[in-house]
C-alpha cells in the first residue's frame, strides 16, 4: 500500500506546484477557448518579437490527454527532489528546471532556423509548439544518468526503465502521437544530458534568481513591443542611437530612463 497522496505532495512540493500551475492554465485556457497559437512557440512569432512565447507555450496544454501524459511522466520524475544525496534535491531541481525552460526552447528556436534557412524546410515556419515535455524529457535524461536504476511510472501502471526511458518515450509518443513535437523532445533530452554530464553546471540560488529576473523583464518587454498587452505603464521610445532602446516606467509625469543593449531582431506540435 503506497503513501497517502498528501505525504507524497508534501514530499515533492516543487513538482506539485508545477502541476498546480500547469493544470490551472490548462483550465483557463479551456474556460476562455483560448486556441494554441495564441500561447505556443513558433519561428514566425519569435523572429516577430514574440519571446514571451518561450515561456507561455511551455506551461500550456491544449487537450486533457497531453496534460495528463505530461503531468504523469513529471509526478513519476519529481523523485529528484528527494535525491540530495547524489547532489539533485529541490534547490537544485527549481534552479535547473528554469534552466530547461529556457534553453530547450531557445534550442527548438535554432533547429527550426537551421531547417529553414539552411535546408529550406518551410514547413517549421508555421509549426507551432505547445506543451512541458521539454522539461520533462529533459528530467528523464539527467535521472537516466544519476540515478539509472530507477524506474519511471506512466498512469499508476505503466513502467519503464528510466536509463533506456528518454529514447523510448521519444520513439513512443512520435509513433502513437503524430502531432508529437520530435524536436521539442529531442531538445528536452539534449539539455538534460547537458546538465547531466556537467556541460551546463554552476547554477545557485544567486544565479537562478538573476536568471528569473531577465526572464521577466524580457517576457514583459516582449509582452509590450508585441502589442499583445497594453501595458501603459511602460513606454519604449528610441533614442540617438538605434542599437539602444529607451525603456521609461511612467509615474506623475516625471519618467525614469534606462538603457540597455536591443536584442537583435499553421501545424500545431505537441511537447
């Protein structure tokens, strides 16, 4: 007889978290009949400006069935929690699960650019990615390689060994899902081995809070020059020089300016 579920949660409050919020998003996205390419990631929509997408697209979930593969397979890998004794544990998760977010989604960004403009395959132009399981194939890759004798539970009665469970659940859900985001997977795995193998390492409390500042300051930047929000209380005018934007937090009538460097300027898939 397993734990009760309120030990369990209370065990893996970062991953009960996560599938709070995704699951509240899912609900709201449904309430309002919000469609996937008003919250998923695509190349035309980056190259517009659009980097808020990064985020949204990797909390949303359009159908019960993705939420519910995905929610399962994260619930299963939420063991890295509990883990501080080979060096995982929930600072470690929150600070690299921030990491994935960010990385495997700027990735999915440069395998589509390198397809279209190198090899003219027009068709990822319009693609559009929904979904978490970049982040959870991503935490399948790095416990294949911590901790390889784990297993990893699909739906309370499915189980998978979790050393072979990244390249197995990729092969899986491409052929049992057609709408299945290769790619987005793939990205998940690359990052997480990545992470796992040291290639990306050195990520503190310090760090990862400097990293969510960025990334908030960039998805409200991008909220605005998009024109997706009106945010009046921010206003972005140019100054002498191109390169530079004027960002101005508007008060009463007197503004304060900040300066800093510019960034340089369908199919829906299921991640």
């Amino acid at each position: 007889m397993g734990k009760p579920l309120i030990y369990e949660i209370l065990e893996k409050p970062a991953t009960s978290c996560i599938i709070g919020i995704c699951s509240a998003i899912w609900f709201y996205i449904q309430k309002k009949n919000i469609g996937y390419s008003h919250v998923g990631l695509s190349y035309e929509t980056a190259m517009e400006g659009q980097h808020w997408r990064i985020i949204t697209s990797a909390f949303s979930h359009i159908s019960i069935i993705h939420l519910v593969f995905n929610m399962s397979a994260l619930w299963s890998l939420g063991v890295v929690e509990q883990l501080e004794n080979v060096g995982l544990g929930v600072e470690y998760y929150l600070q690299y699960t921030l990491v994935m977010v960010v990385v495997s989604g700027v990735l999915v960004l440069a395998m589509y650019h390198l397809l279209i403009q190198r090899f003219k395959v027009e068709y990822f132009r319009r693609v559009t990615a929904v979904g978490y399981s970049c982040v959870v194939f991503g935490w399948m890759t790095v416990l294949s390689v911590k901790q390889p004798s784990s297993k990893l539970n699909l739906f309370g009665f499915l189980s998978l060994p979790i050393s072979f469970a990244p390249f197995e659940s990729l092969v899986f859900t491409s052929i049992i899902v057609p709408q299945a985001s290769f790619l987005g997977h793939l990205s998940g795995i690359v990052v997480g081995y990545a992470i796992a193998w040291g290639l990306i390492h050195g990520m503190t409390n310090y760090w990862a809070l400097s990293l969510l500042g960025w990334i908030v300051l960039v998805f409200v930047l991008s909220l605005k020059k998009s024109g997706v929000l009106d945010l009046n209380f921010i206003e972005i005018e140019s100054v002498t020089d191109p390169s530079l934007p004027s960002v101005r937090f508007l008060g009463s009538g007197n503004g304060r300016t900040l300066q800093m460097s510019a960034l340089p300027d369908g199919n829906v898939e299921l991640v």
